[in-house]
C-alpha cells in the first residue's frame, strides 16, 4: 500500500513538471513569433521611410532650385524661428516619450511583483504538500515494522529492509534525476522566453521612434509639395519659402 501511494504521489509531480514544461515551451514559442512579427513591422518601417526621405530630398532640391535667388537675409530670420519651433517640438516629443517610458517601467515592476508573490505561494504550498506526504510515509512506515515484527524473524526483517532502502534510494535517485531534467527544461524555457521578451521590448521602443520619425518626414513631404508647387506657380515668395533640409531623426 505504500509504494502504491508514493508511486501514485510521483506520477502526479512528474505530470505536473510535465505540464509545466509544455507551458513555458509553448510560451518561449510564442514569444518567438511576436518578435519575428514586430521586426517585420520594424523592417516595413525602415523601407516607408527611406521612400519617404528619398522623396522628400528630391522635391526639395526642385524647390531649392527655383527659390536659390532669393534674399538670403529673409530666409536666415525664417531659419531661426522654425529652430525655435523645432527644439519646442522636440522638448515636447521628449517628454512625451519620457512619459511612455515611465509607465511602461512602472508596468513591468507590478508586473515582477506579481509573478514573484505567485512564485512564493507555489513554493509555500508545495512544502506543505510535501510535509504532508511525508508525515504519511511515517505511519506507513511504523505500520509495517509492526506487522514485520509479529511474522518474520529479525534476521529477515533486517534483509528486507536493507533491500527496500536499496531500492528506495535508487527510486528517489531516479525521481530526482527526472525532477531536475524537467526542472531545467522549464528553466531554459522560461530564459529563452524572457530574452525574447527583451527584445520585443526594444523593438516595440524602436517601432515607437520609427513611427514617430516617419510621422514627421510625411509631413515634411506634404510641405516640400506645396511649397514646390506654389513656386512653379509663381505664388511663393521669400517670406513664405521653406528650402531647408528635412530635420528629422537620423537614418540607422
């Protein structure tokens, strides 16, 4: 009856390990894809932008062509307030982003936090399980040194004990052997499972700033076409010529 039982106890723990690495397989898996997806994104990005500069170079330099003669002094003071509005934009993207970020860390401790209380009552209820069991072994065990003692002599008590010590400890070795494979699959699982985690978080940073960065050459695009068209038209003059360089974010 107490091999029954252990046994019964150990099957149940190997299929909840079991179960558990399956999980955080399945979880490392999909960590995989969300970040395959997001560099696809990130990638998609990188290509709309350059487009996007590339067009905005060549209008340019076609409105740069037809304003060049006009009077530097003008477009020097139109220079200095678009840097004054720029460096505002900037301030304000800034803080922004700033923002973002601090929740964004803010997030991520409650979240540790939680996945450590988790930790820490599975652990909890595990030793009590495992005292239990224990304390169960223990009756069963003085059980049967009773019932040994009143139909076998001492001598084949003391054989069979040492055998059953024998194969008890080659049982727990082999259980423990089987515990810690599992375990460190799970651990391994959960490893690769947070490195991608980090990278999707630095893409997700990344995606943010390419967004951002494509955002404002879209609309420096729109501009650079305006401003070209009323200069092929005639309708632009000095005081309303924007030919600077597009100011965005460097390329990678």
């Amino acid at each position: 009856m107490s091999t029954t039982l252990t046994n019964k106890t150990y099957e149940e723990e190997i299929i909840n390990e079991h179960s558990k690495f399956v999980e955080a397989k399945s979880l490392r898996k999909q960590a995989e894809e969300d970040a395959q997806l997001l560099s696809n994104r990130i990638a998609l990005l990188k290509l709309e932008e350059q487009r996007s500069l590339k067009k905005i170079e060549e209008t340019r330099n076609k409105a740069r062509e037809i304003m060049q003669r006009k009077a530097q002094m003008i477009e020097e003071q139109r220079v200095k307030e678009e840097e004054k509005i720029k460096r505002m934009e900037d301030e304000k993207a800034r803080l922004e982003l700033n923002k973002i970020a601090k929740e964004q860390s803010k997030q991520a401790r409650m979240t540790t936090r939680e996945e450590m209380m988790k930790k820490l009552k599975e652990e909890v209820t595990a030793i009590k399980l495992s005292k239990k069991e224990n304390q169960s072994l223990i009756e069963q065990n003085k059980n049967l040194d009773l019932l040994e003692k009143t139909t076998v002599t001492q001598s084949i008590k003391n054989m069979h004990r040492e055998a059953d010590e024998k194969r008890r400890i080659a049982e727990d070795e082999r259980k423990a052997r089987v515990r810690a494979e599992l375990e460190r699959k799970i651990d391994e699982e959960k490893i690769k499972k947070q490195q991608k985690e980090d990278e999707i978080a630095r893409m997700e940073q990344e995606e943010l700033e390419l967004i951002q960065r494509l955002q404002n050459s879209q609309m420096m695009q729109r501009s650079a076409y305006e401003e070209l068209e009323q200069a092929m038209s005639g309708s632009l003059n000095v005081s309303n010529y924007n030919g600077n360089e597009p100011t965005i974010y460097p390329k990678n």
